[in-house]
C-alpha cells in the first residue's frame, strides 16, 4: 500500500487547520454571538469555552486523527466495528456542508464585483433580496437558475477541486499557505482604515462593554460553546482527516492549542473590524449602533453593503471585505471537501483524482438548487437543522463514545509522548463532564424547540 500523504511542514500544516477554522463563522457569527449575549461579557464565556471545550477536543481530535492515521470512518472503524457508521454519518454531515457553504461563497465572489461600483445601490436590501437572489416566496418555489450566482458556485467548486486533486502539500498546504496570511494581512489592513472613521469608537465601545448581568443566563454559556464547536470545525470529520497527515512525530498538543488562539484571535479581529463599520454608520446615519447591528446573512449582504455606501473609501473597504470573506470561506470549503474525499479514498482505495472529481462534481449539481430564487429559503432550513441539530448530535456521539466507552488513556498517553506540553486529568476531565455537559444540554434545548 502506498504509504499516507502528509504535510511538507508545520507550519503547513497549522495553517490549513487554521484555513479551516477560520471561515464565514468568524467574520459574521462571531461579532453578532459577541453582541448579542452582552457584548464584553461574553468574552468571559467565549474563552472558558474555550479552553475547556475547543483545546481538549481538539487535542483528542488531532490525536484520533494522528492515531489512527484515517479520515472519520477509518478511525471510528479502528475504535470498534460497529463505529465506523458514525464516521460516515459524519461524512454526510460535512458533504451537505460542502454543498450549501459554497452557495455564500458563491455570493461574496459576486459581491467582490458589485464592491467596485456599489452595485447595490442606495436600497441594498431591496437590491439583495430582489435583483440579485431573486427570491420566491417559498422554499417550494424555485423560480429558475440565477446565473450570476451559479457562475460564482463553479468558480469556488473549481478552486476546491484543484486545491484536493493537487493533493495534500501540492494543493491544500499551497492554498492555505497563500489564503491565510493575506486574509490577515487585508484583515489588518481593514482595520487600520476603518477604526479611524468617525464613530468608530462608540461602536467598538458597544462590542466591548461588558454586560455582566448576561453572565448569569445559561443560554449565554451555551450560546459560547455552540460557537466554539463550529468556528473550530470540530466533531464532524474535518480535523481528524487533516491530523491524519502529520507526520509521526508531530507536537499535538501545542499545534492544537495554536489553531484554537489564532482562530479565536482572528475572531476578535474581525469583530472590531465589523463594529468599527457598525459605528461610522450609526454617527453617518444618525441612529443607535443597537439599530444597524444584525446577523447571518444580513449583516454580510445588507448591512454592511448599507455602511460602504456612507464611507468616505467605499470601493478599497467594500472590495477588501468581501474579498476576506472569499478567502475565509474558500480555505474552510476546501477542508469540508477533503473530510468527505479522504474518506473515499480511504475505504474504496480510489485514486486522489478520480475522488476529487467525483465528490465536486456531485457536488456541484446539488449546488444548483441553492442558485435558484428559492435558494435562500432552503439554505436557512439545512443550515438550521445542521446546526443545531446534526453537528452537536455526533459531536456529542463523538465526545461520548471516546470519553465514556473507549476511554481517554489510549489518546492521552499517545499525544503526550511526542508533545512540549503533557495532559493530564484536567484534560479529561474537560472532555468527560464539561464538554458532554454542555453539548448534552445544548442538544436536548435544541431537540425540545424544534419539536415544539
Ligand atoms: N469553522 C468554519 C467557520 O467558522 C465553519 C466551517 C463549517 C468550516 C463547516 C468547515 C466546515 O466558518
Ligand atoms: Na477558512
């Protein structure tokens, strides 16, 4: 057998963890959670969640991965026969990712454009929900292809094509390698422009001011742990298929607790980037920042688009963000294709190649549905239910199976022993209680409203 692939270096390999964890999550979930639970205060959660939830489980995840050198079947597979089935559930989870996640970035190419002339008008809006998505009233209503939309879809599914096909080093370590330190680089310099406009600091003052009294709502808590999970890419097969092409004598430890700082700081990043906007176009517009602040999807395609057309340097801030959003977005994409690839290749023995070109290729036909006028529609409803429900439930399945039925000593003696840093009980401890914990009760809440 032909011996693994794996990464040329380490900073390689950190940096298309990091490509991974770094993504539309970052730039518009993160500011918003930020805001919404407190401002400030949430900080205190975020980084409790953060260290002893995103570094434990990434740990275990990298040590899984590195392990067991496989993408997600193989290491359930490994763990037990019957196991490997909640690897390809896992699989199913990130293919259906892979499918709508390009669809946004299919909308931030298209919007890179339109940042050139303010495309959008003085009714951004209008001018998203209507002439650009074209959208129906109904999910059930397709209303045809928007092919602006599907021109965009075909750019990013070729990017990630090229970047598997290439292979390990060759495609995804060379992609990352450029993305990640010029999406920072445009980040910083984005930063520097916008903090100096007017208003800047009342919207970085709102960001930050901590509300303690939030402190003591458990949703807050939970709010901060869902977030974790996601910006980091873990429990759905994503970091155990990149873990598995470290080489033998990689420091687990510390490349995990670096991927979770540089994501989390990257975070911090993009929100004081997003609020400076937010607060040049409440002192433009004359309203309260709690006003022009908004979520998802609205923030990214409305709002913002909304406070560019207010800013003394529209076209260098408009293109740079959307431009940041691309690179966020594809770097992320390319790794949710590769769980699912690796995992083909692992099992069925096909070449690198013929899988890349099959899973775009099925994937982009499916695509096609979210480039329709009814495309929205469906994305909220996937997304939702992936959310909330299909990432918590197996990474819950993971934490569990590992934590409480496999038992931690395996992974705890094998990611120390090459490591700066040793785990101890702490470690898993984290994993056991806090981590099961909170994903258990996030879970259930999630159940109990959905069904209700
Ligand atoms: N971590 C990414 C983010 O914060 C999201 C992501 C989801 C990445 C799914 C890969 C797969 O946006
Ligand atoms: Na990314």
């Amino acid at each position: 057998m032909a011996q693994r692939e794996q990464w040329g270096s380490r900073t390689g390999f950190v940096l298309a963890a990091v490509g991974s964890a770094i993504g539309l999550g970052n730039i518009w979930r993160f500011p918003y959670m930020a805001y919404e639970n407190g401002g400030g205060a949430f900080l205190i959660p975020y980084i409790f969640a953060l260290l002893t939830a995103g570094i434990p489980f990434m740990i275990l995840e990298f040590g899984m991965g590195h392990k067991y050198r496989g993408s997600a079947p193989k290491v359930f597979r490994r763990l037990g026969s019957g196991r490997e089935f909640l690897g390809w559930m896992q699989v199913v989870v990130a293919l259906v990712i892979s499918i709508y996640y390009v669809a946004v970035i299919g909308w931030t190419i298209n919007y890179t454009g339109f940042a050139l002339n303010q495309a959008w008008g003085s009714d951004p809006k209008a001018f998203f929900f209507g002439d650009y998505l074209g959208l129906t009233g109904s999910p059930f209503e397709l209303g045809g292809i928007r092919w602006s939309i599907l021109g965009a879809c075909t750019l990013a599914w070729g990017v990630t094509w090229l970047a598997i096909t290439s292979g390990v080093r060759k495609g995804i370590e060379r992609a990352c390698k450029i993305l990640i330190p010029t999406l920072f680089l445009l980040v910083l310099v984005l930063i520097a422009r916008v903090v100096t406009l007017p208003g800047a600091m009342t919207g970085l003052d709102f960001l930050f001011r901590p509300d303690f009294s939030k402190l003591t709502d458990f949703t807050v808590w939970a709010d901060a742990y869902g977030q974790i999970f996601f910006s980091l890419s873990i429990g759905f097969s994503i970091m155990l298929a990149y873990s598995s092409y470290l080489p033998k004598d990689a420091d687990i430890n510390n490349n995990a607790a670096m991927t979770v700082f540089i994501n989390c700081g990257f975070s911090l990043l993009a929100g004081v980037m997003i609020f400076s906007v937010l607060g040049n176009m409440a002192h433009a517009t004359g309203q309260a920042v709690s006003d022009v602040a908004g979520a998802g999807v609205g923030l990214a395609f409305i709002t913002i688009p909304a406070a560019i057309n207010t800013m003394p340097a529209p076209v260098f801030v408009g293109t740079l963000f959307f431009l940041c959003l691309t690179m966020a977005g594809v770097s992320s994409h390319i790794s949710i294709v590769e769980a699912v690839s690796s995992s083909f290749i692992d099992k069925f023995g096909i070449s690198r190649k013929r899988t890349a070109t099959l899973v775009c290729g099925f994937g982009f036909l499916a695509t096609v549905i979210f480039t329709t006028g009814g495309g929205l529609l469906i994305l909220d409803i996937v997304d939702h239910f992936i959310n909330n429900l299909c990432i918590l439930g197996l990474a819950l399945a993971e934490i569990l199976l590992m934590s409480w039925i496999v038992g931690l000593e395996d992974i705890q003696k094998h990611v120390n022993a090459s490591s700066d840093f040793s785990v101890g009980n702490a470690w898993k401890l984290c994993l056991k209680l806090v981590t099961v914990g909170v994903l258990g009760y996030s879970f259930v809440m999630n159940v109990v409203t959905d069904l209700g």
